[in-house]
C-alpha cells in the first residue's frame, strides 16, 4: 500500500492517497499569513489505518516549510498538535 500526502490548493485542502485514489482530506482556509484547519475527514473505507494522523503530519510540515502560521479550527488539527508539541510553534499566538 502506497500513500502520499499532496496539497490541492484548487480544492483548498492536503489530501492523503491510498494507491492512487484520495482516501482523506484536510480542508483550509489561506490566509496571507497563515492557514485555518477547518475540516479532516477519512473516508469510511480507510477508517482505523490512522491515516489522518499521517495526514496533518504531513500537511503540517508541509504548512511549516512555507513559514505560514496554523490556525486549529478543526477538533482534529487541534488534538493532534496538542498531543504532538513539536508542531506547537506553527500555532497562531492569536488563537492559542
């Protein structure tokens, strides 16, 4: 099983493949200066192979790499830094 986390910017989400065929997604919002999580979703197929997990870690190393701040507006994105402190700093001191 092949996976790989691509950003859509045309659909304005990270979405996670499973052999070629979109298995999740995390919906954004870009912002000049920073990217607002709004929604992670896994469909019901690929439910339980934590591959949303696998998902926000990519989109936020992805989200890291372009020096853009993070805004959790997802209960996922927000569960997933706060249980992962390194992606801590990529969080909007506005939000937090």
């Amino acid at each position: 099983m092949s996976e790989d986390v691509v950003d859509n910017p045309e659909k304005s989400r990270f979405e996670i493949f499973v052999d070629g065929q979109v298995a999740g997604f995390a919906d954004y919002l870009l912002l000049p200066t920073k990217v607002v999580f709004t929604h992670t979703e896994v469909l019901p197929e690929h439910s339980g192979k934590g591959l949303a997990g696998r998902l926000i870690g990519h989109a936020l190393d992805l989200t890291r790499d372009t020096g853009l701040k993070v805004v959790p507006r997802c209960e996922y994105v927000a569960g997933y830094i706060e249980r992962n402190p390194e992606y801590q700093d990529l969080v909007d001191s506005v939000t937090r």
